[in-house]
C-alpha cells in the first residue's frame, strides 16, 4: 500500500459494483428460453414433448402421456418414480386421466428434416415465439390468431367440425395473468358443475359432495333424536324420573345401533 514501488489502489476500484438489473431485452429473451423450454421439454421426466402423444391440463401446461400415466399408476412402472418427479407431479393437481386432454398436434419438417408443431389452417408453426390454443374436448391445436378469426356463430372446431364454447379454448403455456386467471375460473366454474378438465363428469367431486350430503342428514337426524329424548324426559316432572327415562333411551338406542350392525355383518356372511 504505498513505498513498494507499486501504486495505491482508488476508492471506486476497491468498491465492487452494484448489481445491473437486466434490460428489458434480456429479460425478454430470458421469458422466450424458458418458454422454448416449456414447449419442447416434459417437466415430468426432462425427456422431448413427443407431440404425437403430448397432453395438456387446465394450465395449458404440456406433458408427455406417458410421464403423467407413469405418476398416476407408480406400481405398474417397471422402474421407481424419481422423488423430483413426484415432487413436481403433485404441483400439477393432477388426479386423473380426467384433468389431461389430449392433444392432436399438426406437425412439419422444414427443409432440413426439422420437425415442428404447426397450426392446420395457417401452417404457421407453433411454440414460443408465436401464441397457441387448443379446444377441449377434441383437443385440436391451432395458432391464437385463427381461432379469432373464426366468427362467433361458427363455434366449431375447424379440423372435426365439434361444438365448443368460448371458455373451452385453452391457451397453451400462457404467460399473460388475465389469462391465468381466466384458466383458473373456468376449472373453478367445471367443479361447480360437476365436471372435470376433459368436460367429463367428475365422481370424486360428486363423492364429495353426496358424503357432505349424508353427513348432514346423519346430523340432522342425530339431533331429531335427540330433541324427542329430551322431549319426552321433559314431559316427566320428577327430575329423577326424568333423568332414569333418558338414560333408558340411550341404551335402547345403543342396543337398537348394535342389533342394526350384527344384522348387516350376517347378511354379509350369508353372501359370502
């Protein structure tokens, strides 16, 4: 630092820089990597979309069929499931073949043998640099572009001519948050109806709610019973009378919930 011969070092030269925040260019082409990404590469198993066999939930997010078969059914995989991959599978809220539809994807090779997605009408090709739909539940996938241009009397699939409604084009992999959110209202509105991603009806859901169905009946007629217990023992006016009659009622209830269980295992030995 000084009477070595060398030279002494500046304030700004020992100082480090502060970070540079990235252009909105980088920060652009950042967004269009990790789309690019998105569109070629199976966040399940890291292994190439095959587009021949690729499906899609309500996201709009792209998966190999097979990867999603493979997490729903791990004991029939010859091989064990990665714990990444399980991880990853369980963000997807994916219960069943019902939450996926499956996607009929044009594809092209260009001239040097590369092939890529492409839309039917306007042969456009598909990825990242250009938006993309498809329409449930036939599962066709066109560029955004063409489906605006099909006028709103004509909602019908232009490759196999099937109805469809506004909410049932799904766009792939958007990126926009009025569209996330419009994705998301749409699978909240299905389970109000009773349907899943593919518009099929949903049994898990109408499960659910015929269990939430008998456990209030359950309920209710718990506590029927209990207000005429209470009743008839509040009709006794000798509090020690009242209180034996309650009791009698209880255990006539518990030996009547008894007898009604021996009756049903009976019945189920008789069949077997």
């Amino acid at each position: 630092m000084g009477n070595d011969g060398g030279s002494i070092p500046k304030r700004r030269e020992l100082v480090r820089e502060a970070a540079r925040l990235p252009t909105a260019s980088e920060l652009k082409a950042t967004a269009l990597e990790s789309l690019t990404h998105a569109w070629t590469t199976c966040p399940l198993s890291d292994a190439p979309l095959d587009f021949s066999n690729t499906v899609s939930d309500w996201r709009g997010r792209l998966y190999n069929y097979e990867s999603v078969l493979q997490c729903l059914m791990p004991s029939s995989s010859e091989t064990p499931i990665p714990e990444t991959q399980e991880a990853e599978f369980s963000r997807t809220g994916i219960k069943s073949l019902k939450d996926v539809v499956k996607l009929k994807i044009t594809t092209k090779r260009d001239e040097k043998g590369r092939e890529f997605a492409a839309c039917p009408v306007s042969l456009k090709e598909l990825g990242a640099a250009a938006k993309s739909v498809y329409i449930v539940p036939c599962g066709h996938v066109f560029a955004e572009v063409t489906m605006k241009e099909i006028s709103d009397t004509e909602k019908q699939c232009p490759e196999c001519s099937s109805s469809f409604e506004d909410r049932d084009v799904i766009a792939i992999l958007p990126t926009d948050e009025a569209e996330v959110e419009k994705l998301a209202k749409r699978i909240e509105e299905l389970k109000t109806l009773g349907l899943a991603h593919n518009l099929k009806k949903d049994k898990s859901a109408s499960k659910k709610k015929r269990k939430a169905e008998d456990a209030k009946e359950n309920k209710g007629n718990d506590e029927q019973k209990e207000k005429d217990k209470n009743g008839i023992a509040s009709r006794i006016n000798n509090p020690m009378t009242a209180s034996l009659t309650a009791k009698v009622l209880a255990e006539q209830e518990e030996r009547a919930k008894r007898r009604k269980i021996a009756d049903g295992y009976k019945r189920s030995e008789a069949v077997r």
